[in-house]
C-alpha cells in the first residue's frame, strides 16, 4: 500500500512501508509463551518453557545482524497520511488482550500441570520478557492523545503491575532525560543492578509525587480515583489475586518473578542502555538545554525494531514524543548501539562486557570530553585516569 502526497514545491511524493504487513508480528511475539507450552505438552520437553527467552536474547540478536539496517526514512509530506493510516494503530489496540491472554494461559498451565520447578522458572521468565514488551505497548499508546489510546496504556500496563510508567515516563523521564536528575538516565561507570535500585524506586517516588502534585491544584488528595497512579493498580490488584484464587498459592512466585522480569529485565535494561553516559548540558539560566535525538543511543536493527515497534528509534522519539512509531526517523551522525536491544540488555547483565563494549564509545561521542559524559561520581577519576583528561571540545550534533 502506497501513500501519495504533493511537496511544497509540486512534485508528487509516493511512499510504500516496506515493513508494512511485517508490524502485524506485534501480534505474534506476546503469544511466544502460549507456544512454548502448546509445544511442551505436545513433545513433552520442559526447554520449550524457555524457548521465548532463547528467541529473545539469542535468534533476535542473530536475525538483527544478518539482515541489514534500515535507515529509510518517510518523507515529511507524507507523515499525516502515515499517521493517521488505523492500521498502524489497530495493531497497538490488539496486542492489549493478547497480553492478558498469555498471563491467564500461562498462569492455568502453572497451576493445573505439576510443572518441575525448573519449567515455571523458564514459563515465569519467558511470560516476564512478554510482559516486559507489554510496558513497551504501554509506552506507544502512553504518548498519544486519544482517551482510547491513554486508557488502553494504563490497561495494558497494568497486566505487569508497572502502572505507574503511564505518568513516570511521560511527566518525569522525559523532562528530566539525560539528566543526573533522572532516575530513568544510567551514568557512565554505573552498572545496571546498581542503576536498577536507583530507578525502580526513583521512578514510583517521582510518579507518585507528581499525581499528588497535579491533584493538589484542584484541591484533590492523592487517594482519588482521578490518580493515575491508583488506576491501573485498580486493575492489576484483582487480576493477579482472581489468579491466585483460580490457581493457587503457586501463583504467587510465578507473578512475582514474571513481574520482576518485566520491570527489571526488559523495562530497566531499556532504560540502562537508551541513554548510557550521555548529557544534556544546563544553560547559564540554570535550566538544561532541550532534549535533542543525540540525547540517545539510536538502533536501526531491524528484527528487534519490529518487535518493539520503532523504540530503538529512541532519539527521534525523545525530540518527538507524539510522533508515531510507523513515523519515526533515523538521523545521521547520532550515536549508535552496535547491536539491537536484545542483545544489549544480555550485555548489560555481566557489568565487565557492557562497559567494554560502550564506555570507549560514549567518550568517543563527547571527543574525550568528560564535562560532556553523565559519569557516576564514584567512578569519574577512574574512568578520567583510563581514557585521558577532560578537553573542551563538545561533539557536533
């Protein structure tokens, strides 16, 4: 399907997606798990139980580097047609209740089927990594503007427990990116479990904070069914205890570490690598400069793109939150993971791989200059000692 569209100067500009029926695998990853167990019945092999994890963080890295990065771009005069094309946004409505289906399933087969311990390790992990991508579904719909879009953020959130992302990541993060200010924001020399108790906590604090704040100018409390915090929670407290109910107490270890995953494994990996070391400078005003796309490390692998719909696009999404993710742009000069999400979370999990592989880039990208780095300040000497003395040379955007 192609869009056409006339340019300022006359000329018709036609534009096809080659990726286009490829987005409709959003409905295909979320129910990985569902497939895993289907299988496992069948043959009766417990590995099945693993196998989204493998998919994830083994045949998606591979995928990512035998295909080539996409760099094409939409041309601008066809973006309202592009964004405004139901399809595209159909595909984020659906994936909602799949979410919810792979949970319930996943949950049944846990507690009807004596699984050995190892299988619901395996089963919880895999249904985490799904779930991890439902923040992700969350994230998309998050930033739009429609009633419809901003409720199924909180719904589709809430099947992971991680609600309070939908005002977290909107009023907070994305003001305070890239910022030493942001818990979202990893720093040069901090590695990720230290980041993640930084994060997590930070993150609850701030959305909290900013719902009672909002509240408080309509002279509102915060324990209101108008908190955006408490409604998603609304959701998720009945579902996970209606599980336990139907399934047992097995239940309980099952959604926690599939929860866990979800916001450690997937959510603060995501926010550990978007941003890693990277600095928005404050003007002589005392304010930070607006967020720009060299804010972030960009991907355009392709694999892993279509499964979180463009996220790896990250530095034109930062300088562009509303814009769609069949939208969203690549930009020359910018700086670059070499390998796409998927692959980068397992680095970041073993500290000494992640920081060989990204540390020399992120002082690459400043030119060596450490004013110009988000550093962890326990770490600035030995990092400065290791890569050489601050100059004062700032990268050109």
């Amino acid at each position: 399907m192609s869009i056409q569209a006339v340019a300022a100067d006359g000329h018709s500009v036609l534009y096809t997606d080659r990726r286009r029926w490829l987005w409709s695998l959003s409905l295909v990853w979320p129910l990985l798990p569902v497939a895993g167990c289907l299988l496992a019945r069948h043959d009766g092999n417990v590995l099945w139980y693993w196998s989204t994890l493998i998919v994830w963080y083994l045949l998606v890295p591979i995928i990512d580097h035998l295909l080539p990065a996409d760099r094409s771009n939409p041309p601008p005069e066809v973006v309202p047609q592009l964004d405004a094309d139901r399809y595209y946004r159909l595909l984020t409505y659906l994936t909602v209740p799949i979410h919810y289906l792979t949970l319930i399933y996943c949950a049944w087969v846990v507690g009807t089927q004596h699984l050995p311990w190892y299988a619901i390790l395996g089963l919880a992990l895999s249904v985490g990594v799904v779930n991890g991508l439902a923040i992700n579904t969350g994230h998309e719909l998050g930033h739009k503007t429609t009633s419809t879009e901003r409720w199924l953020a909180k719904t589709v959130l809430a099947v992971v427990g991680y609600g309070h992302f939908f005002i977290e990541h909107n009023k907070g993060h994305h003001k305070d990116v890239a910022t030493p200010e942001d818990p979202a924001s990893s720093r040069m020399g901090e590695n990720i479990y230290v980041f993640a108790c930084r994060e997590i906590p930070g993150a609850m604090r701030r959305a909290w904070a900013t719902e009672r704040t909002r509240l408080a100018r309509s002279q509102q409390g915060p324990w209101t069914l108008q908190n955006e915090v408490l409604q998603p929670l609304l959701i998720t407290i009945p579902l996970y205890l209606g599980l336990v109910i139907a399934f047992g107490w097995i239940m309980l270890p099952f959604l926690l570490i599939q929860a866990f995953w979800g916001w450690f494994g997937i959510l603060s990996s995501a926010n550990y690598i978007e941003h890693y070391g990277l600095l928005r400078q404050r003007r002589e005003n005392g304010r930070y400069e607006p967020c720009q796309p060299y804010h972030s490390w960009n991907s355009n692998h392709v694999m892993s793109n279509l499964i979180l719909f463009n996220l790896q696009r990250h530095s034109d999404h930062h300088a562009n939150p509303t814009r769609r993710y069949q939208s969203l742009r690549a930009f020359d000069d910018l700086p670059e993971l070499p390998s796409g999400y998927p692959l980068m979370f397992a680095l970041a999990l073993v500290p000494p791989l992640w920081f060989a592989m990204m540390d020399h880039r992120v002082v690459a990208w400043a030119r060596g200059d450490f004013n110009l780095i988000n550093v962890q300040a326990s770490e600035r000497a030995r990092l400065i000692a290791r890569y050489g003395q601050p100059i004062v040379q700032a990268p050109t955007p």
